[in-house]
C-alpha cells in the first residue's frame, strides 16, 4: 500500500504529520500470527479492512465482491 504523509498538527512539541493512504488492498491475514496481536493492532487492521471494504465494495460484484468480503472479515 502506498502512504503520503499529511500534516495532523501542531502541539507544544512540534508539528505531527499523520499517514493517508492512497492505495487500498487487503492485507493478507493468512500470514498474520493473530495470537501475536495486541489489541490496538488488531483493531487498526480491522478498521483499515472496513475501510477497503467501504470504498472498494461498491466497485465490485459477483466472486471479486465475495473474495473482498472474505479478505477484510474481522479478526
């Protein structure tokens, strides 16, 4: 996936840039020891997995829809 970075703000520490995301693919949960998985960790991929979801659904039917749906499930 490519990543620029945006600017989030400036606090008493300097400014912070955060990362927006410009391509969107699953990540491939089949290589992911999910016991490993802290609970921040689990929930990131999760929330990036809905947002595939969201935005690529639409744009898909048939088997590519159901393989999309099956590659962003929740963990």
């Amino acid at each position: 996936n490519l990543v620029i970075n945006q600017p989030a703000g400036t606090t008493e520490f300097g400014e912070f840039l955060r990362f927006e995301t410009l391509t969107l693919c699953p990540i491939d949960t089949r290589c992911i020891e999910v016991s490993m998985l802290n609970e921040e960790e689990r929930k990131w991929l999760n929330d990036y997995h809905a947002n595939v979801l969201a935005r690529l659904s639409p744009l898909l039917q048939g088997a590519a829809l159901q393989w999309l749906q099956a590659r962003t499930a929740a963990i």
